[in-house]
C-alpha cells in the first residue's frame, strides 16, 4: 500500500540538510546535463575542484558516484571523462526504456493507489509551471522524476531498478532534446496525454504513448549525437 508523500514526510521528521557530497554530485550531475562538461571532456579535478570550492577527496568521490551512474568514465591515466555514447547505444537504450515504461504504465494503471496518481499530477502541474517560465533545467529534472514515479506506481521493483540505470545514462541525451521549441512543446504534449491516460487508469492507451514518446525522444535528438 502506498503512502501520500505528504504524510509520509510528516511521519519521517525534520528534512536533513543535502550533504557536501550530495551538492558536489548535483552540481557535476548538471554540469554535464546542460553541456558545461561535454560528452569526452576530461574532467581537471583541480580546475573543478577550485570552481566548486572544494578538496580533491570528496570531488574525486563525486566523480565515482557519477561514473556509478553512467554519466562519467574513469580511464586509466587520465581521470574522469564525460561518457560519449554512440547513436546505435543511445538508440538501443531508448527502445529498452520504451519497453520498460510502457509495461510500467499497464501496471500502475491497474494497481496506482489514488495518492500515488496525484502525486505524479502535482510533478506535471509544478513542470508545467517551469515550462512556462522557460526554465530549462528545473524543467527536465521534474519531467525524468514523473517518468521515475510513474516507474514506482509500477510497484516492480525489477522494472524500477532497470529503468533508474538506463534514465541516469541518458540524462544529456534527453536535455538536449528540448533544444527547440517545437521539439519542447511536442515533449509536453505527450506529457499531457500521459497525465490523462494515467488518471482515467487506461493501461493500453497508456502504454501506447510512453512507447510512442520513446520513439519520439530518439527523433528529437538524434541529429544531436
């Protein structure tokens, strides 16, 4: 059974403060998110370690923890680098993605509580609202939590797990596919109709479009890669 997230926090207590390590990652997470890093730069870890303000130590365990989640490479004799992956890799992952989400849809369609769907239609309104403004990133990062809830309303764990591994891959890729304004409105269209599927609890129609948006996803960077 699922808890409102609102209760749920108010169960758990005061919110703790983001750790050092949790600011240094978010902040290299998106350094490379909106192409401040490049895909296969080479990461200076005193030239970074002195923009943040920070020690190599707890930098150099930002960069594991990212390299952990596909964002980074560690090479050998030259540090940390941005992962660059090929269009085949990034196509290939997408289709995965497109597969896992659509089945994640059939299941949180028949098994969501009522809490968990308005949960994922106050991360729509709130993304919707960063739309507006036209603020990119706030944007993307509340857009990859509705697919990441969605993945939860799943309640397999299996299919979360997968999902988490592949999404964190791809977070460059899918950033640079809003770089337009016709590729951004059509991004939010399909978001919209997600948003409607999901609260009607139409799991074909549903999965139909977390496929489709997948696909679409692939059209809207491919010529960026």
């Amino acid at each position: 059974m699922e808890l409102d997230l609102q209760d749920a926090l108010a169960d758990s207590g005061p919110i703790a403060r983001p750790s050092l390590h949790d600011q240094i990652v978010g902040r290299i997470r998106d350094m490379v998110i909106e192409g401040v890093l490049p895909p296969g730069a080479r990461i200076h870890e005193g030239q970074l370690g002195a923009q943040l303000g920070v020690s190599r130590t707890p930098l150099r365990e930002a960069l594991k923890y990212l390299a952990s989640e596909g964002l980074l490479d560690l090479v050998p004799g030259r540090g940390a680098v941005v992962k660059r992956f090929s269009a085949k890799e990034v196509q290939d992952m997408l289709a995965v993605l497109g597969l896992l989400e659509a089945e994640a849809g059939r299941l949180a369609c028949a098994d969501a509580s009522d809490a968990g769907i308005r949960e994922v239609r106050g991360l729509h309104d709130r993304m919707l609202e960063y739309y507006t403004r036209r603020e990119r990133l706030e944007y993307f990062k509340l857009n990859q939590a509705i697919h990441s809830a969605i993945l939860r309303l799943s309640g397999n764990a299996a299919l979360v797990t997968v999902h988490g591994i592949l999404q964190s891959r791809l977070k460059r890729i899918r950033f640079i596919g809003n770089s337009s304004e016709e590729r951004w409105a059509g991004a939010v269209a399909d978001h919209e109709e997600m948003i409607a599927a999901l609260e009607a609890r139409d799991p074909q129609r549903l999965a139909v479009i977390l496929s489709r948006h997948m696909e679409e996803s692939w059209n809207r960077v491919r010529d960026a890669i």
